[in-house]
C-alpha cells in the first residue's frame, strides 16, 4: 500500500526539520522564505519509505510529484 509522501526543509547548519508538507509548492515557499531570510542554503527532503519498527512493516510513501533526480 502506497501512502502520502510529504516534504520537510533543511537549513544547513541547523536543527532538523519538524514541520511536514504536504506539497512540493508548499516546501519550496518556505523553502525560499528561510534561505532569505536566514541567508543560508536551505534543502527540500521527499520521504521515500516508513518502517516501523515493531512489526517491519515497509511501505512506499514517495511523493506523487516527479521528483528531477
């Protein structure tokens, strides 16, 4: 079963990301307001897979979106 992939940004040098999009536009947005905001590089991260750790229990959740790599 193939779940809702979601996105989160990364600005270099700081502390990981919590917040979780829904969208690629969406992280993109922020994506922009932080690199300007804090003038560093910012990174866009896709979910690829979940496991949990109870049961082993992979599933694809990689965005709908075409991703270019």
């Amino acid at each position: 079963m193939k779940l809702n992939g979601f996105y989160m940004v990364y600005v270099a040098g700081e502390r990981t990301p919590t917040f979780t999009h829904a969208s690629i536009d969406n992280a993109e947005t922020e994506a922009k307001r932080l690199a300007k905001l804090l003038e560093k590089k910012v990174y866009i991260l896709a979910s690829i897979k979940s496991i949990e750790v109870n049961e082993f229990k992979i599933e694809d959740c990689r965005a709908d979106d075409d991703l270019p790599f």
